[in-house]
C-alpha cells in the first residue's frame, strides 16, 4: 500500500484494541484509511481506539446498524 500512492487503501477491522497494538509499527502513508465497524453502542469503545493510532484519515463504517448510537462522538474521525 505504500508503494501505490496513486491508489486509495480502505482498510476496515472489528478488532480495533489490535489496530491500537500495532499501530505504531505501520507506516501511514496518506492513502492508506484506517477504520472500524461499529454495529451497535455494546462495540462504541472500538472508536476511541481508533481515535488513539497514528493513521491520517480514520472512518467508521456503522453496517449492518443492529442498534442505535446516541451521542456519538465523532471527534478526530473524518
């Protein structure tokens, strides 16, 4: 992924706390978009480590919604 900077690399985990693990160790290039899914407000927490690495753009992906999520806090994910 960062040897292809003409391409845009989504990348999308339910396993956020290891995302947060490693992330340091990864090289995060601006085409490279780190995020997490996030079905219901029992899984909320998987946004704060998102928040937390090291990656230029961060996104949710809230699919399938089996839940709603009130008051969420988007702070720091594009």
């Amino acid at each position: 992924m960062n040897d292809n900077p003409n391409h845009v690399f989504q990348v999308l985990t339910k396993r956020a706390e290891r995302l947060f693990e490693v992330h340091k160790e990864l090289k995060w290039t601006h085409n490279i978009w780190m995020g997490v899914s996030v079905e219901n407000e029992k899984v909320i927490e998987r946004i704060d480590f998102l928040r937390k690495t090291k990656a230029r753009v961060k996104f949710l992906s809230c699919e399938p919604l089996i839940g709603p999520l009130p008051n969420l806090n988007l702070k720091k994910i594009d």
